[in-house]
C-alpha cells in the first residue's frame, strides 16, 4: 500500500480523538478565517472550512460562534507556530500548533520532552527530512480525466494514485484550492475523503517495542493538548 492508503487510514484513525479538542481546533481555524471576511458565499476558504468541520460532525452551533465572533470585536488573536524534537531511536516529529498563548505552548511541549529524556530541536534540525505537501484524496475512478484536466490547467502534479477506487493527489499546497476548484467543477457533490496539507517524512523508520511504547505514550500526551493541531513524525506505524 503507498502513501494514498496510508493517509486515509490515518485520517480515519483521527475521527476517534477527543470531541471536544476536535471542535475547539475547528473553532479556532474559522475564527481566523472569518476575520478576513465573514461571508460564507464569498469566502471559498472560509466554506470550505466550514464543510470540513461539518464533516467532522462539528455542531452548528459551534461553527455560528465562530463565525459570530469575527464578526463583532473579540481581541482574540491565534499563531501557528511548528515546533521540532528529537523521539526515541531514530524518530523525529513536527509538532503543528495554533495557540494564543506561545511561551504556554512552548513550554508544555518542552516539558513533555522532557518527560522522556527527549529533546526539542532547533529551527530545521528535522524538518529538512520532511515535504511539505498537499494531499487529496476522492473516491473516483476518473484518473485519465482529472490528470488531463489537472495538466491542461497547469498544475504541477506531485504524484497521483489510483487504489481500490481512490485517487490521492499529491501537489504543492500553494496549489490545494486551485485543484479542489477544478474537481468540483467536474464532480458534483464532491466528497473530500483526506484533504489535507502537512508535513511528509521524505524516509520512514522502524522502532524496537521498547522506543515504540515510549514514542507512543509521547505522541499521546502531545496530541491531547488543545494547542496542538497535528504531530507529525517519521515512524512506520501502519500495519
């Protein structure tokens, strides 16, 4: 299975975390957008968050607040900020936040490191064995006819996978909405099954049992904050 499978059967995995710190990122994200420009019939960026939190089963009434927030005068200011460590064996991580509380942030993440006898790294110090990419997964077996229109529009194709009725798109994530633009100008209705940017270990490695509990109880702790929005990291989890 490639990186198509892979990214589906974690985006499944993710349905399982906490409620409560699946709506309260969703929140945030539309907060910030809506801040731009509050109408959803004019604001692509701001729908299509919107129909991803529904989705993800986020309530209406969460998704309203938002929304009603950037409207009015709150103060309330977010930052996405990517912190870099060191795991146990060869594992590295990226760990995606959006706070409105950095030194918090920060300082939770260095402590839970150090709960491990494991490190933060500097700015680069792992990221440089990471792609930053774009990834788009649709249940279709349209693959001549996206990649051609795919083409025709210019758009640099990283890879693209047709596997068990799914084509996973993978390109630069300047290049995310302009594709969506264009696959729902041809598929009505059309259902995102992983839409997704982040960071993508450009090698993956195995752990001994012993730094895979380890790695996992410190993946665990780091994804029960509500700061952090994804962790990413270089470990062969899928079996």
């Amino acid at each position: 299975m490639g990186r198509a499978y892979e990214v589906r059967k974690l985006s499944k995995e993710k349905t399982g975390a906490i409620k409560a710190k699946t709506y309260s990122l969703f929140a945030k994200e539309i907060y910030l957008i809506a801040k731009t420009n509050p109408n959803i019939e004019s604001n692509s960026s701001l729908k299509r968050i919107v129909d991803k939190a529904k989705k993800s089963q986020v309530p209406a009434n969460i998704i309203e607040r938002a929304i009603g927030k950037a409207k009015g005068n709150s103060n309330e200011n977010y930052e996405t900020v990517t912190y870099e460590g060191f795991g146990p064996g060869e594992s590295t991580l990226i760990i995606k936040c959006l706070t409105d509380n950095i030194n918090r942030t920060v300082g939770f993440i260095r402590g839970t490191f150090n709960k491990f006898d494991k490190s933060l790294g500097v700015n680069c110090s792992v990221s440089y064995n990471y792609d930053h990419l774009a990834i788009i997964s649709i249940k279709s077996n349209e693959e001549e006819k996206i990649f051609e229109l795919l083409l025709e529009n210019n758009i640099e194709i990283i890879d693209i996978e047709n596997e068990e009725g799914y084509i996973t798109i993978t390109a630069h994530p300047n290049d995310a909405h302009k594709i969506k633009d264009l696959l729902e100008s041809i598929i009505p209705n059309i259902d995102y099954v992983v839409d997704e940017i982040g960071m993508y270990p450009k090698t993956k490695i195995k752990l001994s049992d012993e730094d895979k509990t380890i790695f996992e109880k410190l993946v665990k702790i780091l994804e029960e904050s509500e700061d952090i929005v994804e962790v990413y990291h270089n470990v062969d989890i899928i079996e």
